[in-house]
C-alpha cells in the first residue's frame, strides 16, 4: 500500500492546538504498516475517555473539549483516523473500506490498552466507534453519541446526506475547511479554517476524505451492512448507560437521537440532552458545553 505523510510544519502554531503527537503503528491490511496519530493528555491513571472525530476532520475539532476532560481528572485519547490529521494518508482511494476503518482504530485502540473507557463519537467517529464497542463491548465503560448513528442501509437516508455524498464525489478540489465551516453555526476564523485543511497540502492527500462518504451504507446490500447489523443486535442489548447528544441544527443527522432512544437499553433514564445553536460539528460550535455534558455523564468516582 502506497501511502504520503503530512510534513510536520504543516502542524505548526495552529490555534487551540497546543497537544503533543503520539503514534502507534497498525497493519494496513495489505501487508505493510502505517503510522496512527492520537492525542494522549491528562493523567496516566484517570479513567479514559475516547474521542472519536468524522469526515472530514481530524483530532483539532476536539481541541476545545480536551482542555474541559483533563481538568475533570480524564485521560484523554483522540486519534486521527488513518487518511487525516496527522496520520498516514493511503493514495488509493481504494485502499480505504469500512472495514479497515475499523480495524485500524481497533489496532490503535488495542495497544494503548484502553480499558473502561467512555466513548465520545460524531459522524464517522460514531459509524467506526459503535462497530468497535459493539465487538468489544467488555472495554467500553458507556457511550456519548453526537450527531451520529450507525447506519445498516436498510433505512432511507436524508436527501441532505445524498446532496453532500455527489458534491464531495464530483467537486473538483475538495474544500475540506470550507467544509467544516459549512457545517457550523458560527464563523470560523480563517486561521480556523486553515488547521481543518493543514493536513492536506494538496489533492493527493485526500483520497480518504474523497472516499469516505461512499462508505456509508446507504442501500442493504452495501457491503458494510451485514456487519453493522451484527453490531446493532449487540446494541440492541446493550444496558450500559448510552447518552445521546444532538445538536438541533444539523439537517443530516437530525432525528437520529430518536432511533438509539428507541432501541439501546441502556439509553433509558439518561439526561439525554440536545445542544442549541449548533450545527454539524457542534465540538467547534459548542464544545466546552457538549464537554460539561460528558463531564456529568461519568460518575465521579471513576475521574
């Protein structure tokens, strides 16, 4: 598998971002290895908390949340999915499935070792971190789901999801700054705007983010779908505590909330609560808010 790395000084000074790299190494599936970058702060001994991010972000979009968990007394761990941030980035778009996904966050997750953790997910973060809570549901301690869900195919997705899926297939450069800040309610700043594009110097960097949106299952006989629904029959049982916090102004994911509602157990009884004035990417239009959400969710004694 051919692969391209992100110079570091693309990663300089960005703004909020003051964090330390850390990677581990995972099997690319096709016999070689690719470097895996996460994020790792707070104490060594605090109860860890996983940081899931989507399309077409990386590890900065938690930037405002990190600071909020540390100083709660958690261990924080926010990877960069492999073809983001600063991960190794696959040429072929082919190289990516979702199956590799979720091997190689499985692959990260496995050698830090993470035991009784509280999984926080959004957008792809939640597609790739549900799968793997629901093949290892003895690591994972409850779950925050934030605009996100995960789909089999077998139901209608929004007319918003299908808009965004042909501009990201047919735009001739993809605007990935531009892109997150279309799904916010605030303004960026254009120094903000730029950290979300650091990672992809040029075209040739983005065959993850291109790929990425003909991953999600959207018809039953996509290729993904028996697997997530092998996962929704875990979850489907699944009694330990599971919040959901949506955001009330993102058109694609909105609603979502209602479906885990209505089929996790261990939803039942929770302070799901729904974050106001936030779009897609509610970690950047409220994240010190959905933050203090987690914050309350996790019981202090575990902190």
């Amino acid at each position: 598998m051919q692969y391209i790395r992100t110079p570091e000084e693309r990663f300089a000074s960005l703004p909020g971002y003051p964090f330390s790299p850390h990677y581990v190494t995972v099997p690319d599936g096709d016999g070689g290895v690719l470097r895996m970058h996460h994020v790792d702060e707070g104490p060594r001994d605090g109860a860890m908390v996983l940081l899931m991010h989507g399309e077409p972000t990386w590890s900065y979009l938690y930037r405002k949340m990190i600071p909020v968990l540390v100083a709660a007394g958690f261990r924080v761990i926010a990877p960069d999915l492999i073809g983001f941030g600063r991960s190794d980035k696959p040429t072929e778009r082919s190289d990516y499935t979702y199956e590799r996904h979720v091997a190689w966050v499985w692959s990260c997750l496995d050698q830090l070792g993470v035991r009784d953790v509280t999984l926080v997910c959004q957008d792809w973060g939640s597609l790739i971190g549900l799968r793997i809570a629901a093949e290892h549901p003895e690591r994972f301690a409850r779950i925050v789901v934030a605009n996100g869900g995960l789909p089999t195919g077998d139901q209608k997705m929004p007319e918003a999801f299908f808009a965004w899926r042909k501009f990201s297939q047919e735009v001739p450069a993809l605007p990935v700054g531009m892109i997150v800040s279309n799904g916010c309610t605030t303004d960026l700043p254009q120094e903000v705007v730029a950290a979300y594009d650091a990672p992809f110097p040029d075209e040739t960097y983005k065959a993850g983010a291109r790929q990425f949106p003909a991953l999600v299952p959207a018809s039953p006989d996509d290729p993904a779908a028996p697997a997530n629904r092998r996962a929704w029959q875990v979850l489907d049982r699944w009694e330990k505590p599971f919040l959901t916090a949506f955001s009330d102004k993102d058109p694609i994911t909105r609603g979502g909330e209602r479906v885990l509602q209505q089929r996790i157990p261990g939803t039942r009884s929770q302070p799901h609560t729904t974050i106001t004035g936030a779009g897609h990417f509610l970690q950047e239009d409220k994240g010190e808010e959905l933050a203090r959400v987690v914050v309350d969710f996790i019981p202090q004694s575990t902190a």
